[in-house]
C-alpha cells in the first residue's frame, strides 16, 4: 500500500507528532476540556451546520471560537496531549485559510446524530483502505507485532521485551507516520512509587481517501464507545469504515479496528485503571521520519534505564520469605495495606497458572499496590497478548530481556550518547518551563 516516508501526512492535520515532546508531565487530576473545544468546532463545521466552503468567514469564525475555547482552558491542559494538537492544528489551518486572529467568533452548536445512510453507515472501502488485501502485488505476507501496557505499569514492547517502568506522568508509547499513542501514568497511592495507566490517547492521522484525522481519549471511569467528535468511524472519506470502533463491554472493553494500517487496539479499564495492546504491521511500527527522534517511542524503545524496575530480581528475593523480609526486599515503597506473599502468589496463579513473567508481574503489583484488580489486569493481559500477537510460541515470557533501551535491541544503529542524554535532561526540566 506505499508505506513510505511522509504516507498519511496531511496538510489539514490538526495533530502534529511533535505535540508528544511538549509539556509531559500533567496533574494527575487535571480538569482539562479540550474535549468540549474539539466537540464544538466539529459541531460548527460539519452536518447541516458546516460552512458551505472551508475559505468562507464563518470557518474563521468557528476556527476564533475554538483558539478562544483552548486558551480558556490552557491553564489545565499543561500536558494534555490533545490540547497541545488543538492548538497547533488550530494555528495551521488559520494560515492556510487566511484568517484573522481578529474578528467574529461562532455561537457553539448542539451536535446532532448523523442520519440514516450517512458515511458513519458507509461499508465499501478501496482497496488502498485495506492493508492486507493490497498485499497481493507484494512477495511476501505482512509481518504483524505486538506491544501491550498493564499493570504498574509493565511493558511488552514490539521486540518482545519485557520491563517494569516507573514513567510517572505523560509518555509516547506509539509515534509513526500513521498514529500517536501516549500514556499518562498517576501513582496509585499518595508517595508510593507504583503507579499505572489513568489516561490514554491516540490519534490517528489523516491518510488518503481512507480516514479523517481522530483522536480517541479514555480516562479512569470513561472509556468512550467513540471518537472525541462523537464519530465511530473515519469520518467522511469513501474507506471511513476501515477505521472503526467496537464496544466489547460497556466501561471495560472497546477495540479499534485500523484496517488501512492493518492494526487492532484493545483499551481495557480494569479496575480503576487502563490497560493498553495493539496488533500492527512492522512495516507500520518502523515507518517514522526520523530515527533520532524516536528515543521516547517506548513500545519500539522500551523505558529508558533510569525509568526501569527489575520486578524479577524482586520476585527472586521474595519467593519463600515472610511479609517482614518482603518489605525490606521491595524496591519502591509498599502500600499500607498490601497482600503477604503467600496469598498474592495464591491469588496470582488462580489467573495466571504459568509462572510466567505475566504471573510475576501480577505478584509484583499486588506486594507493592495491595489492589486486587492489578491480577486481573495481568490476567487480561495475557490474554490479549494471545488473540493479537502473530507468534504463538512467544506468548509466554520467562526471562526479562537484559538489553535494555536502545537501537541495538530493535536492530537499529546506535544513537549518539549525547542525544540520549539530552532527551533525559529534557524531561527532567520540561515540569520547569510547561
């Protein structure tokens, strides 16, 4: 399908990937309403409201109302990662169409329900729209890949590496040509080091005739069915329908379908918090712009060192020991309520009964969280490692990879050292500057 460099760049897209580098570290309770900005200019530009052309003055007007929107909620969106495509979108599209910062602003429309037979209804699609049925002009199937994020929080990254990670605050786990995929991580006590998932967004870029751009954003306690437009789909191009999303459990379980990229997401709220896997072609994972830029790409990159846990050496010093010897073992601090070993171990294998490096993890997280759901967060893990990676002799994992982050891992050159340090003094000052 011509997966090269540049492929799905727009120049209407409203996300830039550079959206992920700024301002990563947001409260962890930020009343941000971005979402409320973005639901009012789709609702002014599009259905029986939208402007007849998009070089009309009522486009201006609606693109005034919604930097007006974004910059009255700038305060507390610091680092939210779709606020920070807003506004770049925003700045783009006033340049392209010649708008005034200046002038008429639009009154906010209610957003009403596509009708019967609408593109959201569409089902045909071009054969660009389908990555694996435009594989038959290639010599070879597609080779897909596996990344997933659970727990407190573990990674699998597309390498089959395994790390626990620290990650407090905002990081990308996905940035490619087609789709950026950023966490952010609260702790999941006050002053205790375990933290894992309370937010997710991804974006997914405009590509072709295929898809809109759209932005999907969960959060604890909401776990939309829908794009933050209120779509389902791609939107208004002929192949919409190649991107879809699907609610398996109503609050728990939603699953998007990327079939232009050929690639499945599974976002899960266990609990109180959001696990995250994703199914993609290598071709997809690798096709980036720059190599050098990609340091913080934690799904192709694994955690920087200074972020990792080695869970398993914990696990190692743990086994057999009572509750007083686990504390002084652990290596962050404990919850004041937590399990002795002897049950999380009990509790870990009624889920996980292969002491795997899944049934490690779960045992991990309940010694330092003392959070019953973190053993079924492991659990769905697993299983959502098993519907989507491609080779079933890898889906348990026994050993952590000990080469840590780094191009070497992936099968790529070296970066330069001082880059990498460069990246890591960055995000140590960017909560100084945002």
């Amino acid at each position: 399908m011509g997966m090269g460099r540049g492929a799905g760049r727009s120049a209407l897209g409203f996300w830039p990937t550079l959206a992920f580098l700024l301002c990563s570290f947001p409260a962890a309770t930020s009343p941000c309403k971005i979402l409320k900005c973005n639901s009012e200019f789709w609702s002014a530009t599009s259905g029986s409201h939208a402007p007849a052309s998009d070089d009309t003055p009522e486009f201006c007007a609606a693109l005034r109302s919604y930097a007006l929107c974004t910059r009255r909620t700038a305060r507390t969106c610091r680092g939210d990662l779709a606020y920070h495509s807003a506004v770049h979108g925003i700045e783009d599209l006033m340049s392209q169409h010649n708008c005034s910062k200046d002038g008429p602003t639009s009154q906010p429309r209610l957003h009403t329900l596509p009708p019967a037979g609408d593109s959201q209804e569409r089902s045909d699609s071009p054969e660009i729209c389908h990555y694996e049925k435009s594989f038959h002009k290639h010599s070879a199937t597609p080779n897909y890949t596996h990344c997933g994020l659970f727990g407190d929080p573990h990674l699998r990254t597309f390498t089959d590496r395994f790390q626990t990670c620290k990650v407090q605050g905002a990081w990308p786990l996905i940035d490619n040509n087609y789709l950026n995929v950023q966490v952010t991580n609260t702790p999941v006590l006050p002053g205790s080091a375990a933290t894992a998932t309370s937010k997710l967004t991804i974006i997914f870029k405009n590509f072709q005739e295929c898809v809109d751009q759209k932005v999907y954003q969960a959060e604890m306690d909401e776990l939309p069915a829908a794009f933050v437009d209120g779509s389902k789909n791609g939107g208004d191009k002929h192949g919409a329908n190649s991107l879809k999303i699907t609610e398996k459990v109503s609050g728990q379980h939603v699953e998007i379908q990327a079939k232009y990229i050929g690639t499945t997401i599974v976002v899960r709220q266990v609990g109180r918090y959001l696990t995250f896997a994703v199914r993609m072609p290598e071709e997809v994972v690798n096709a980036v712009e720059d190599w050098d830029s990609q340091g913080l790409y934690l799904c192709l990159r694994g955690c920087p060192l200074n972020q990792q846990i080695d869970f398993q050496a914990f696990h190692t010093n743990t086994e057999g020991t009572g509750a007083r010897r686990l504390a002084a073992a652990s290596p962050a601090p404990t919850a004041p309520e937590t399990f002795p070993y002897e049950t999380a171990v009990a509790k870990c294998k009624e889920k996980l009964p292969v002491e795997d490096l899944y049934y490690q993890a779960c045992v991990f997280d309940l010694l330092t969280t003392g959070d019953v759901n973190f053993t079924l967060a492991a659990y769905y893990a697993l299983e959502d490692v098993k519907m989507l990676h491609s080779n079933k002799d890898k889906l348990h994992l026994y050993e952590r990879t000990r080469d840590l982050p780094g191009r070497a891992a992936a099968g790529l050159p070296l970066a330069p050292q001082p880059l990498l340090g460069a990246l890591i003094l960055l995000l140590a000052l960017l909560p100084v500057f945002c």
